[in-house]
C-alpha cells in the first residue's frame, strides 16, 4: 500500500485540506506588532498581514513559537494553512518537545474559536493523532503527537480513549514505545513532556497518563506479548509513595 493510500492518511488529507480552506487568506492584525532584535525584521512582519504568502521554514519557526504577540489566535489562524502540515511531516524543529507546538495551539484559545474554526483544527488533531497509530509511515512518533494534541487541548482523556478503539497490531507496537519513553517521568510522579500554557493542569494529566498505562494499557501490552520489563515497571504505577520505591520490581530510577 502506498502511504498516500492509507485510510488514516487519506482522512488527514481530508482533514489538512478543510483546514487550508478554513483558514485561507487570514492574516494577523494590522496593527500586530514584534520585537525586530528577538523576532524579526518589518519586512517580515509584514508578510504576516499579508493573506497566501508562504513563509520560510525560519520565519514560521520564529512565528508559532514567539509568546508575545498581542493577538496570538489571529497570528495561528495566519500560519496553520502551513503550519498543520509541517507538523505532520516532521518538519517543525521545537528547542525541547513537539509540546511545544502543542503550547502555541493553547495561547491561540483556539477552542474558543468560531464553530467552524474550531472544529476544522479539532478534526485536524484527531486525524493526525489516528494516523500517528495506524500509519507506519507516519512521520512522528506518536507519543510525540499525543503530547502535541494534550498540550494543544489541556487534556489526555480524548487522545487516550481515540487509542483505545484502535486496536491493531501497530497500534500495540506504538503503545509499547510509548510507554517505554513515559516510564521514567510517571514512575517519579511527573508528566513525561514539559507543560509550558499556565492553564493546563501537569498534575491532571499526569494521574490521567498514568492511570490509564496501569489499567488499560497494561493488559493490552501483557496480550499483545510486551517485554516482561517493560510489564512490571508499568505495574509499579499503580503503588504509590514507599510502597512504589521500595518494591522489588523497583528499576533503580533516581530523580
């Protein structure tokens, strides 16, 4: 199969298409403005007021991961035409974690956005998040996009109940990397990315993560035949406190 042929891929083409024809033509306000010694110059200020204009690969850098613009949402409508698909080819380079993007979707309040609006970036996320489990093509990790998509929404629950109606072999196999990469932060009480959007609640998402690798993932990954490792660090999640750190199945972490 061709990756172009993939169903998932085939719904976020969809998906990625509503959004350019959502989004086509917005622009940031006239009067928006930035720093030219920490952002960039008027020229380039300028093409952000102008509606089609695409962006080099620094300039939209610069853009989406700038906090200080007076109206962020409106400078985030500008660049998602071409921002939603750098993300999905992999072409955004963020300093730390793809949660960063995730943070610049937050500042945007995009869920409070028109209707429309709204519910084009919202079939985006999920179509991307689906392809991120089904695609073996696909070109971010998803763990990477799940932590994305939390950022951007302020919440796990979506994206983890999304995984668990796909219940594939691939999917399995992204579970199980997944979990490899979060162990760590959970088995300390943290969340395994860097929340940044004040609004969202680490804590939260960190017990939700959590939870749900001790309860669902966890018979998941024993049924689909994970590493008998992996299985009993994953197990520790549900022991707290002492009782987590001083059992015998204890890898050693230090924090």
């Amino acid at each position: 199969m061709r990756p172009a042929d993939h169903p998932a891929r085939r719904g976020l083409d969809v998906a990625l298409a509503q959004l350019t024809t959502v989004f086509r033509g917005m622009t940031a306000r006239p009067d928006e403005a930035n720093c030219e010694c920490h952002w960039g110059s008027a020229e380039e200020l300028a093409l952000l007021k102008t509606p089609g204009v695409e962006l080099d690969p620094d300039l939209l850098r610069r853009t989406w991961q700038a906090v200080d613009w007076t109206d962020h949402g409106a400078v985030l409508r500008r660049i998602l035409p071409q921002f939603a698909p750098a993300l999905v080819a992999g072409r955004v380079d963020p300093l730390f974690g793809l949660e960063e993007a995730g943070d610049s979707f937050a500042r945007g309040r995009w869920q409070r956005w028109p209707a429309e609006q709204a519910g084009a970036v919202r079939e985006f996320l999920h179509a991307w998040w689906v392809q991120s489990l089904t695609d073996p093509d696909a070109a971010v990790p998803a763990h990477q996009v799940l932590a994305m998509c939390a950022e951007a929404s302020g919440t796990v629950t979506p994206w983890l109940a999304a995984w668990e109606r796909q219940t594939g072999p691939l999917s399995d196999q992204r579970l199980a990397e997944a979990a490899e990469e979060w162990e760590y932060e959970l088995l300390g009480d943290q969340l395994p990315w860097f929340v940044n959007w004040y609004e969202n609640d680490e804590d939260r998402m960190s017990a939700d993560l959590a939870a749900w690798l001790h309860g669902h993932a966890a018979a998941r990954l024993r049924a689909s035949g994970a590493a008998p490792e992996l299985l009993r660090r994953i197990g520790l999640l549900a022991l707290t406190g002492e009782d987590r750190w001083t059992h015998p199945h204890w890898p050693g972490h230090r924090y």
